[in-house]
C-alpha cells in the first residue's frame, strides 16, 4: 500500500471544494472567546455530524468501534448494521472533547485562544485499507454541506510520526451546513473527522490511550 499512500499524499496538495454556497451567509470574520459557547455549539452538531460520518462510511466501506454480546470490542463494517436498531446501539460513536480536556489543551498549546480547538465535536471512520479511505475522502469533498478548513495528513510518509507516538490518520475539520445546522446556529462550528486504518485503530484502545495521554502529558500537550 506504499504506492497508496504515496499518491494519496500527493493529492492532499490540492485545493479542496468550498462546498455550500450558504456559507456565504456566515460571518467567519470574527472568532469564538467563549469556551461555553464553543462547547454548547459543539452539543448542538454533535447529532448532525453523527449522521453525515454514517452516510460517508456506508458509501466507502466504513467501520465504526463495536461491543458484541459478550462484550468484546472490535470494528463493524456500518453497511451490515446501519438498518438493524440494537446493533447501532452497540456502537460506539466518539463523545464530545471534556471541559477538562478542552481546558487543559487551551492552557498548554493554545494560548487560551478557545477559537483554536477544532475537535471538541468529533468522530472516527475506520478502514481495511487506504483505497476505501481515500473514497471516503472523495464522498466528504463532494458533499455541498460541507467546507473542509485545515487537513491533518498523518498518513503522508513524511510525516514525522514521533511527535504523536506513532499514530496515524487523516484528520479533517471542517464546517456543515444544512437546514438543520443553520436552524440551531451552528453552521459556523467547526468540527473534525478522524479517517484512519483498522490496524492502528485497533492500537487505540483504551489501554492504548492511556499510554498516549502519559505521552502527551510528558511533552506538556
């Protein structure tokens, strides 16, 4: 999958499509101060980007974390549950960055500068492989609701990947507007999609994840 990766980086140079014209009716020009504004704003797009990850992963064989009968956590291919009610509910769909979380990030490497978190409204798509990935990609460039503001190619061979404790993905933030976002002023939030190779999601479990935050905590991010 080298030759994947390679190409698929090249093409993160591109422009990306501004999306929806109603975005010319939102005023970008002045940035949010308040945390409890950013975090009621990321309340609101939370069940609005929920099901924009679960239309792109049915259209480009996408995985979300499962918990079976038993209990046991693994990955599902959204196309075999997206009609079946009690296996939805088994999924588990990314929560909301936490105050604390969001605090400690604005202290650390922000600057206390609250228009600079982009991911307290969050979620994760998970691939088999990078072809599958990158038609996700296509599926959220072509989509009219949506405005990608910044690309985070971890996935780019020369991405240094010590500075994340070897973890990789693609990582879009980006703006919805819809109907529904634009009703409950919200259409200006912007969020993040996680896009990223089952192999490495599967590493990012919970023990997983407690190594990264000592990690991350030793270099005071």
């Amino acid at each position: 999958q080298n030759q994947d990766f390679f190409s698929f980086s090249q093409s993160m140079h591109q422009d990306f499509p501004r999306g929806s014209s109603a975005f010319s009716r939102v005023d970008f020009s002045s940035k949010i101060t308040s945390l409890d504004q950013l975090c009621a704003q990321a309340t609101g797009l939370d069940p609005i980007l929920r099901a924009k990850v679960q239309e792109w992963a049915l259209g480009s064989q996408g995985h979300f974390r499962y918990t079976d009968d038993h209990g046991n956590q693994d990955f599902i291919l959204w196309q075999d549950v997206w009609e079946d009610p009690d296996k939805i509910e088994r999924i588990r769909f990314a929560k909301l960055k936490t105050v604390g979380r969001a605090v400690e990030k604005l202290m650390r490497s922000y600057r206390e500068d609250v228009s600079r978190l982009l991911d307290v409204c969050r979620q994760s798509i998970v691939f088999e492989n990078v072809k599958d990935l990158i038609a996700c990609v296509h599926l959220i460039q072509a989509d009219p609701e949506v405005t990608i503001v910044r690309v985070k190619n971890r996935l780019d061979p020369s991405y240094n990947s010590y500075a994340s404790a070897g973890y990789r993905d693609l990582a879009l933030n980006m703006r919805i507007c819809n109907e529904h976002s634009s009703h409950i002023a919200v259409d200006a939030h912007v969020c993040e999609v996680q896009l990223l190779l089952k192999e490495v999601a599967r590493i990012k479990n919970e023990d997983g994840h407690k190594r990264y935050i000592h990690f991350r905590n030793m270099r005071g991010q």
